[in-house]
C-alpha cells in the first residue's frame, strides 16, 4: 500500500447543467474553479450546498460521472437519484447556483491493470463506468460493458450507452431482474452468458448496490479474476480524518496489513476506510461476509 | 416589547481596527496565539489538513485521542447524519502511542503547530504511563485528558464521571509534566461544575466543556441501532444551546480556564461560548463541512470583535458572567 499525500482541494462549482434523466435520475454538471485536479473514473467529490438552499448538515460524497475541460475551466458531471433530503436539496438547484466541492478524492479504478476491462453496471452506476469506458477508449482499449436494473427504466442513460460503446468501438449487454430488457437476471448471470465470447484474461470493475458488488466480488473470487469494485458508506469528511466510512478487511488483507508503511490516513489492520482507500476495492481486500 | 433584562448594557464602543485586536489567550502555563483550537478527532494528527490548512495559525492542535497500544475502533456503522448533528460511533481508533511519537509528533511539530495531545486511557495507571513517555516531549505543548468518549466499553465517559476519581487521578498526573494539563468533560453527567471542580482540585490547568452528547438513531427497517455499537456521540449545531449551558455551568464553577466546545460552527458561535465564560474555543463538526473553519472562525472572531469594541478577546470572555443567569453559584468574574 503506498503513502501519498492527498492532493484534494476546497474550491467552488457553478451549475452549467441540471437536468431530468428520466426514471427519477438527473444530471448535474459543475463548472468547477482551479486549483482543482481532474478526477478519474470511480473517484468522487464532497459536495455542500450553501446551508440556506439544504436541511442536511454534512456535504454528501457524489461518484464523478464525466470530465471535460471547456476554455480553462473543469466540468465535472454527476448522474444521481433524488432519494434523501441531502440529494433532494441538490436537486432543486437551477443553472448558475453555487456549491461547495472538495476533491478529487479516493482512489478510483485501475483502468491500467492487465486484461480485457469488463464493465459491470448495476442502475446509476453506470455513470463513472461509461467514464471508465472513455478513458479507456483513449488509451485504445475497447471494453465491454454488463449493465443491469431492475428493470428497463432503471436502466439510465442507457442511449447515451448504447451511443458511446458503438463510438468507442465496445460492446454493450443489458439485461434486466423483470426481464422487460434483455435476458431475465442480474450482470452475474449476464457475465456467466457472455464469458464463452470474450477474449480473456479478464479483469472486472464494477458499480452498484453493495448486493450486487457482493455477488460479482464472490464470482471472481471463486474463479480468480481480478475485480475491482465501487463501495459506498456513510461519510462525514470524505478525507480520512473522521474515520467515519470503515468497512471490514478480509483475513488476507489483515494478515498482510503492516502498520509501519500505512498511512495513517488508511484504516487499521481491522477496518478499510472506504474514502482513503477506496472507494474502489479489489474484490480480495474486503471481507464481503461482513458487508451489507 | 418586553423591556430589556438587567445587566451589563451592550458595549457603545467605537470599533478598534481589525488588525489590532489581541486574541492571545492563556491556558495555564500555555499561551496561544488565538483561541480558536481543533477538536480531538476532527482534525486527524494535523498532517491531513495541512496542505489545505495552515495550522501554524490555529490556536493549537488538538490531535486525535492516543492510547497505549493502536486501536482498531468501532464496526461500523460509525456514523449517523440526524437533524442539524451527527452520531459518531468511532470507538478511538488510533495509531498508538509508539507510532504517534516516532511519526505523527515530528510531522507535525515540523509544520510548526501549537501541539495538544489528546490522551486516553482505561485507568489511571494508562494515563500516567503516556505521560511518563509524553510529558517532557518538546514538540508538546499540552495535554488534554479524554475523561468523556462516549463510544469506548473501558475507561470512557460513564467511568470517568466521578469527581473523586477524576480528582485523584489529575493529583497523580499532574507532577509528570509542566506543560498544560486539560480534562475534556463530558455532558451527560448530573453537574458538570462538580466534574470541573474536581479537576481543579486534582491540578489541571484548564477543563474542557464539553464532548458529544450521548444519542441514538434507530432503523426502522432493520429494527436495530443505525449505529454498529448500539449508541454514539452526537455533535453539531444541535448540541450548541446544551454544550452552552455546560460550558456555562463549568465556568461558573472554576477559576481555572474553561474550553467551550460544542456546535461551534462560527465565529458567532465562538462569540457565545466566550460570553459565558470560555476562554478558548474548540472546532469539531464544522472542519467536516470545510476544513479550513477552524481558520475562518480566527478570522470572523478578530473581525466581530472589533466591530464590538473590544480590543482583547480575554475582555469578552465571561462577559454574561455577570448577569444573574438564574440558580447557581455566585457569578465570577475573570480579570481578564
């Protein structure tokens, strides 16, 4: 594990995008003043409303959707679901209000590791996937895209998808729990469909419900495939000082921790701190019988 | 309207420059620059702010609470957001004392803060071992004694509510170091002016009033504590009016220094545990939503009180001290 010191800043975005994505979802882009580095696909940024536009006290993690530079400045864009006070506040915010943003923070995923990226995308997460898709384009690696809901309007930004992969040159395979898109089952089946087509070794990364980040986590534990997978916990800080965001190591990686070369910015042998060192685990890190 | 209260009438000063007000303050044998210090456990061991945070303006550092051997704290979940506060349930999880001293002290003794260490400990004996190992460190420029973490099943809060043994134990610290010695009470006692008092009478240089408040989230769902361990500690603007109160009842209670803490999220806030007697400040929750608050409350302190007048942060603290606030023992007034 190695020491970096952290590189996030404080800074202040504008709203240049806030729009209805359909099936309760929306878009969120910020315009974002330096100095401000550009976050990478699984990272993720702290965002505040001013205290009079929002009832909750904390600032809420937001997962980085896209990345664009326009004259200068740095968009960053966030797909999200209004579903609790803090996000139903954000939610009402129109073009040109202000926010508080402190990032880019967490390590995101390895996009450079060895293998053929399978892209596994359970509803939303699919934002920082088709992100992840982007650079890996750019780095001339075609991926595969496994993306699931619960059924086909949950699956969001799914044209935005479909256009992307084809650009891109990837592929993309939908399939729903109701079966009213693609095959009847979750991205786990879907995977186990496809594998016999797909050029091997593999490597996963994957975003979406802890349940099923669990269920692609086991699938590549048992065969031996590198994952890396997107968690989520309750934070206050987002910066590894609160030591709020813990999540429980697997046997290995407390067997392997070494106190004197971690940061303390990291957890301990016990517990990971998902803003530190996550947010995105390899699926080998974490004890996924304690994660719910 | 109702006709004003008697006491003192707001002060018709006329403003003092900006520049010119002196917010140096005294704890005991400790003299800081402002009185503005970082709660412990908000502010890691310094290191993790500073690139964003020049902490050599602070106050003093308060680091994260240390123990003997490093603990792995609390399972999750540890933290709870409820209205206007939040629970945390973090059980002290800490590097230990061998590492804070070979790599955390020398970092942030380079980045030139003002250090307290927070210390803590199941028993007496724990704190003094600490301070037989800590107590002449250079890099230290004071103690404060977690008499109060609600989250730990040894040496927590409910252990250390009794004045006696709070008494005792300061009387055997206190020949270990020079250097400042502070007690960080906690609120959920039934006078936290006996607990003051008994720390004074043990030695400490100063109390610090108060830590989180005991609270409770439950999921409904679940049927269960939204919490790993069933309660945790609240903090927040929703513990302000109470942390008030306590840090009012201590210094009414003391002669030595008082540290207001609790809710403070500006410099307002910090203008309030002052009035009623604090002579310094701590900063928790709020550094959450901005790092740098601690530094924005220096600021908002120097600029409110030249708007008011008063050209010495040490002249407004107790400043209520002299109304009669209702029960309690006579009011003191600090000389400043």
């Amino acid at each position: 594990m190695s020491i970096t010191r952290p590189v996030w800043r404080q800074s202040r975005g504008r709203v240049v995008r806030h729009d209805d994505h359909g099936a309760g979802h929306r878009w969120l882009e910020l315009e974002v003043k330096s100095p401000f580095a550009a976050p990478g696909p699984g990272q993720f940024v702290q965002l505040r409303l001013p205290p009079t536009a929002s009832p909750v006290l904390l600032p809420r993690p937001m997962s980085v959707a896209s990345v664009a530079r326009s004259r200068g400045a740095l968009r960053v864009g966030f797909l999200y679901a209004p579903v609790g006070a803090g996000t139903r506040a954000l939610a009402g915010l129109g073009a040109g209000s202000e926010v508080e943003v402190l990032g880019p923070l967490g390590r995101g995923f390895p996009l450079g590791h060895r293998g053929t990226p399978v892209l596994l995308a359970g509803g939303r997460g699919v934002a920082p996937l088709l992100f992840a898709a982007d650079v890996l384009a750019r780095r001339r690696r075609a991926a595969v895209l496994l993306f699931g809901a619960r059924g086909r309007t949950q699956l969001a930004r799914l044209t935005d998808a479909h256009r992307r992969l084809a650009a891109i040159g990837g592929r993309l395979h939908v399939c729903t729990d109701d079966g009213s898109l693609g095959p009847r089952g979750n991205v786990v089946h879907l995977l186990e469909r496809i594998l016999p087509g797909l050029a091997g070794p593999l490597v996963l990364h994957a975003c979406g419900p802890h349940a099923m980040l669990k269920a692609v986590a086991l699938w590549s534990l048992a065969r031996g495939v590198p994952a890396f997978l997107a968690m989520e916990s309750m934070m206050a800080c987002g910066t590894g000082v609160c030591r709020g965001c813990a999540l429980p190591r697997s046997a290995n990686a407390r067997a392997a921790y070494v106190p004197a070369t971690a940061s303390s910015l990291h957890g301990s042998r016990e517990w990971a701190m998902c803003c530190t060192e996550g947010p995105v685990f390899a699926a080998e890190d974490l004890d996924w019988e304690r994660i719910e | 309207m109702s006709a004003r209260r008697a006491g003192p009438p707001a002060p018709a000063r006329r403003p003092v420059p900006v520049g010119a007000v002196d917010l140096s303050v005294r704890l005991g044998p400790l003299r800081l620059g402002n009185p503005v210090l970082t709660a412990s456990g908000t502010f890691g061991y310094g290191d993790e702010y500073a690139h964003v945070v020049d902490v050599k303006a602070l106050g003093a550092v308060v680091t994260k609470t240390v123990t003997l051997e490093p603990r792995s704290g609390n399972p999750p979940a540890r933290l709870v957001e409820t209205a206007s506060g939040m629970l945390n349930s973090i059980g002290l999880e800490n590097v230990g004392l061998e590492r804070f001293r070979r790599e955390k002290l020398p970092h942030l003794c380079a980045l030139g803060a003002t250090v307290v260490t927070s210390l803590g400990g199941e028993t007496p004996a724990e704190l003094e071992r600490l301070l037989d190992v800590l107590g002449h460190e250079r890099a230290i420029a004071g103690f404060e004694l977690n008499f109060s973490c609600p989250n730990v099943a040894k040496g927590g809060a409910r252990y250390w509510a009794a004045p006696r043994r709070l008494e005792r134990t300061v009387a055997r610290l206190r020949p270990l170091t020079k250097k400042a010695l502070v007690a960080k009470l906690s609120p959920d006692v039934t006078s936290i002016g006996d607990l003051a008092r008994a720390c004074e009478q043990g030695g400490a240089d100063a109390v610090t009033a108060c830590n989180t408040f005991t609270g409770m989230a439950v999921d409904l769902v679940h049927l269960r504590s939204r919490l790993g361990r069933a309660t945790g500690g609240l903090s927040g603007p929703a513990i302000k009016p109470l942390a008030l109160a306590r840090c009012h009842e201590a210094a009414r209670a003391v002669r030595i220094p008082v540290i207001g803490s609790g809710g403070i999220m500006d410099a307002r806030d910090a203008l309030e545990f002052l009035a009623v007697g604090a002579s310094a400040v701590q900063v928790g929750t709020a550094t959450f939503l901005q790092p740098d608050a601690a530094l924005r409350i220096v600021a908002g302190l120097r600029a409110e009180l030249a708007g008011r007048g008063v050209a010495r942060v040490c002249d407004w603290t107790g400043v209520l001290c002299g109304e009669p606030l209702g029960e309690g023992p006579p009011a003191r007034r600090p000389s400043g």
